[in-house]
C-alpha cells in the first residue's frame, strides 16, 4: 500500500503425546550364575508399568509492517490449551511485539557506514504443568507384605488451580556495520522475568504430607548487556 507493507499469517497445531511402557527387573540377584533371565530371579519379580497422555491445542497469528523499508513492526498472538491443567486454567494466551528502526536510511550516504538500526522487543512464554502433576493418585507397591499389594496416597498436596510458569522479556538495542559491512558492532540490553513459578513447597509434616504442588509467589529477574565486535 504505497509506502507500506504489510504482512500476517493465522496457524493453528495440535501437540499429541503418548507414552507406554512396561518392563519387569529381577530382585534378589539370580538362583544361576551368568543366567540372565527374568526366570532366573530370586525373589518376585518388579514389575513397572507407565502411561501417560498430553495433548496441546494452538491458535496463533502474526502481523508485520513496514514503512518506506526503514521502519519495521511486528506482533504475534498465541492461545495454547494445555490438557495438564485444569478446565479453568487450560487456555492461555502469550504475546510478543518487536520494531526496528534502520536510522542509516535517514542519514547522507557515506563509504564508512553500511547500515546501522536501533531494535526492541518485548515477549511473554508460558509453561504449563507436566503430565498428570495436578492429579492426586494412589502409588501402588507390589509385594508388600508376603506376596500382598499396597496402595499409597502421594506425600505431596496437588492443586488443580495451578496457572501456567510465564517468563517476560524485555530487549533493546543497536546494531551497525561499516566499510562495506567488513566491520560490525551489535549491543543490546536484556530484561527478562520469571514469576508463577511451578514448585514443591514444603509444609507441616503435621498435615500428613510432606509438599505441597503450587505456583510460588517468588519471582526472579535476570538483566544483563551483550556487546559483540566482528571484523572481516
């Protein structure tokens, strides 16, 4: 549209997961030397079984323009839904915008500067819950006692309004190329966040459990400066 352009897409995606397993160890040691065979155990076999399923639904979108090939901007939409966490909490959205702006359109043109831009960018990601971590099952123990099998509650609380792990980041910076982009200097400034973190915290063992399964209301924050020079 004369001097602008623009650009967008709209996806969608479908994450499946399934895993199966079983095996079986032998316990005790072996009634034959060197014969290693599930047969040859002393004691009842261990037998392990695992399962689990996850399934992530996705829309997402993407919207770009520019103006005169100098200025640039760009955001993106994504709505997951998780199966791991519960009904209320299993859609989420995430956002991210990102503009450039190439400052070296706007100056005389000379032989020593090829091009130089200034950036920014801010994101959001989020994580939800594993598999099965918000559910609240038994954990069952062959050969308990004799040849019995046991069944046991989880030492650890599980809340099925956990929210989703997010981290936010924050960059800006400048980048410049000289001599015919034979020399070039990049530095940015890097904010990034991360909050509703998902642990184990503890509590009472007068509760009769040892842990429990919740967001944390700590939050870190990493800054930092990237400064990178190459020379050709």
């Amino acid at each position: 549209f004369g001097d602008f352009n623009i650009n967008g897409l709209l996806g969608g995606s479908i994450y499946y997961a399934f895993d199966n397993a079983i095996e079986a160890l032998t316990q005790g040691g072996l009634t034959i030397p060197g014969y290693y065979s599930l047969k040859a155990s002393v004691n009842p076999l261990k037998v392990n079984f695992r399962e689990s399923k996850q399934q992530i639904n996705s829309l997402y979108g993407k919207i770009g323009a520019s103006w005169r090939n100098m200025l640039f901007v760009e955001a993106t939409l994504r709505n997951d839904w998780s199966s791991t966490l519960a009904a209320e909490q299993r859609s989420y959205l995430y956002p991210s915008i990102a503009g450039s702006f190439v400052v070296s359109e706007i100056l005389p043109k000379t032989d020593w500067l090829s091009l130089w831009k200034i950036r920014g960018s801010w994101t959001v990601s989020k994580t939800p819950a594993g598999i099965y971590e918000i559910n609240n099952v038994f954990s069952v123990t062959q050969n308990a006692w004799g040849n019995m099998t046991s069944t046991s509650v989880s030492g650890a609380i599980k809340n099925s309004d956990i929210d989703t792990y997010t981290t936010q980041t924050f960059e800006v910076g400048t980048a410049a190329w000289f001599f015919g982009k034979r020399l070039s200097l990049d530095m940015a400034y890097y904010t990034k966040r991360m909050y509703n973190m998902i642990v184990y915290a503890g509590v009472s063992a007068a509760s009769g459990y040892s842990s429990e399964y919740s967001n944390s209301k700590e939050e870190k924050t990493r800054r930092g400066v990237e400064i990178s020079l190459s020379a050709t």
